[in-house]
C-alpha cells in the first residue's frame, strides 16, 4: 500500500496547508516570498505587478536592494542630488563637485580635532571643509538659506550622479525648523516629498523615543565579573546587556569582508 501523507486542509485565503481560512494569521504582504522557491513562475508573476519594468535578473535580485532616499537641493543656488541619511552625523560633498562648482569656497583643514571612522573602522579620508548655504526648495524646511558645514571626500562611483550626502548635523536643524514653523504634526500639514518624509519621520521617532526614556534610548550595564580599568588611548571590549530592547523593525542586511576592519 502507498503511503499516503495528509497535510491537511488547504486555506482559500493565503493557498497554504494545515489550517482553515478563518484561522488564518498569515500576512499576505509577506507571505508573497512564500513562492520564490516552490513556485518562481508564480512570484515572477506577482512581482510583475511592482515592477512592470523590470528584466527577469533584476527581478531575481527584487528585495535585496532598496530605493536610495535621494531628493534634490540647492547649495549656492547650484542643484545637486542628495542622499538624505540619518545614519550619518556630517554632511559631505565629493572633491570633483567642490572643485567644480564651489571652489571659491576656501577649504579648511580640520584634521587636528576632527577624526572620523566608517563602519568597517577604516578613517573617512575627508580633504578639509567648506561652509555654504543651503536650500531644500520647501519654506517649511528652508524659508530662510541655512549655512551649513561640509565635508569635502573623495570621489566615488555613487557620486557620479549623487554627490552630497546630507546628516545629522543639517537634518537635525531642518527638523527643528519645520517643527517650530508648523508645529509639532509638521509630517502631516508640511506637505513634505517622500524622501524629506522618511527622513524627518525617523528623527521624530528617535526624538520621542528619547523624550520618553529620559534622554537614553537605552541603558547598556556592564556583565563583566571583575572591575575594568580603561587607560589612556587604548580600547577595551566590555560585555554588557541592555535593559530594554530598541523598538526597531528588523530588516534584512548583507554582510561582505573587508581588509581593514577593526572591529572585535
């Protein structure tokens, strides 16, 4: 006799065995992915409905990179693209553009108080800085030209169509701005683009997230069994815990070698 295997009753509502469709707790949204493996002509179907466009590789790769949040502003009334990123805490512009078009702006060297690593732990070969006037082209942000500080880098591939990188140390600024200006639903009543949207939405969580933890996002305590001394200009790895878990949303992430890492 053939072994017969029951799976179980199939869902008209999500197409999966094993329950019922009023007890179902899939979320269609996500359980798209569900056909990648078992059935690519179905998810090469479904995704054809986001990406109308696209070739059947780039539809292959369909999650693995995002959209950049890019938006066009005005330094010294020339209009460059820029990268709106909250991760960064300065502002950058590439050596090839500043020479272009801001070079009657003096470079200034800081590289006697100012030192700034990247992920990897590799130092951000920075030239000197600028400081300009900036312009986001909505009154809600810049009524008013802001003057801000820029870092002068090195060219890279990215900068060849992007090559301003906005941070914290503008974004901050516009934030309260907007926030004084149009008070604190601005993300609502500003009528804000997308990438303005996205990035002045992640300061405002991270604002309220600090305002309602006493200004600490959270407390690291040490878990290390003997006192620890730390002596000058060295670096020590202290484990820890935290006491409350970050509300962030998880999200996927690639991970790639690197010949200067510094980190444990």
């Amino acid at each position: 006799m053939a072994d017969y295997n029951d799976k179980g009753p199939t869902c008209f509502r999500c197409r999966q065995q094993g329950h019922l469709m009023r007890d179902c707790t899939i979320n269609l949204e996500h359980s798209k992915m569900y056909f990648i493996d078992e059935n690519p002509t179905v998810f090469k179907k479904i995704m054809s409905q986001y990406l109308p466009q696209q070739t059947s590789s780039s539809i292959q790769r369909a999650g693995m990179v995002g959209s950049a949040n890019e938006t066009h502003v005005k330094i010294e009334d020339h209009d460059f693209k820029a990268l709106l990123d909250t991760g960064s805490s300065i502002s950058t512009i590439s050596r090839s553009t500043y020479d272009k078009f801001l070079s009657s702006h003096p470079l200034e060297p800081i590289t006697d108080f100012l030192t700034i690593k990247c992920a990897d732990g590799a130092t951000l070969p920075y030239q000197g800085f600028i400081t300009a006037t900036i312009s986001t082209g909505n009154d809600a942000l810049t009524e008013e030209p802001l003057e801000a500080i820029f870092l002068i880098v090195p060219d890279i591939d990215y900068h060849s169509h992007v090559p301003v990188l906005l941070g914290t140390n503008i974004l901050d600024i516009l934030w309260s701005r907007a926030k004084q200006t149009r008070g604190t639903r601005f993300l609502q009543t500003a009528n804000l683009s997308t990438p303005w949207y996205m990035a002045l939405r992640s300061i405002s969580i991270r604002e309220k997230e600090l305002v309602r933890n006493n200004q600490t996002l959270a407390i690291v305590k040490s878990s290390e069994a003997k006192d620890i001394t730390i002596p000058p200009n060295t670096e020590v790895i202290v484990k820890g815990y935290m006491t409350k878990q970050i509300p962030t949303h998880p999200m996927c992430a690639i991970l790639q070698p690197t010949l200067k890492s510094k980190l444990p």
